[in-house]
C-alpha cells in the first residue's frame, strides 16, 4: 500500500469519525463529545506527526549512515539532521497539550 492511499484511507476514517459524532447530541452529552472529540484530535495530531517523524527519520537514518561510512567526518552534522526530523514529533506533543488545553 502506498503513502498516498494510506493517507487518503486514514482521511475517510476521520471524516466519517467526525461526521456522525455529535449531530443528534443532547445538551448533556455535548460536554463528553466535546471531550472526546479533542481526545480524537489530540491522538489523530500525535498519531501523524509521530508517523511522518518515524518515516523521516528512516529515510534519513539511511542516508546518514551511507553518508558516514564514506566520510566519516561529517558525523556531527547528521546528528543534527537526525535532532530535526525528530522534533516533528516534538511538535506534535505540543500540539496534543495545546488541544487538551493543559
């Protein structure tokens, strides 16, 4: 399965999450589904920026590794390179505690 159509699966799946929610909601159960529905925000937020963080971070483990063994000097910059993929998923946290409010 391919990237594009496992991103256009993963985008059916949350719209039709998000789309028989709440329509029929009474005022009491609006609270729990607005509670649930930042839950679900937070895990799809998290969920994809760990997701695109761990395919970067395997394209770039590749290349760093070839890059290292035919030049073993330029070590140090790879480990930069490898500290900006993973702070995608670092911003993805962020996100999820901006979501929950906390």
């Amino acid at each position: 399965m391919s990237y594009r159509s496992l991103a256009l699966v993963m985008g059916a799946v949350t719209a039709m999450v998000l789309a028989g929610g709440s329509a029929f909601a009474q005022e009491e159960q609006a609270a729990r589904t607005v509670v649930g529905e930042q839950m679900l925000g937070a895990a799809i937020a998290f969920g994809l920026a760990a997701l695109g963080a761990g395919l970067g971070l395997g394209y770039v483990g590749a290349a760093a590794l070839a890059a290292i063994s035919e030049n073993p000097k330029i070590q140090s910059r790879v480990f930069i390179f490898i500290g900006m993929v993973e702070s995608i998923a670092i911003y993805g946290l962020v996100v999820v505690f901006i979501i929950l409010g906390q």
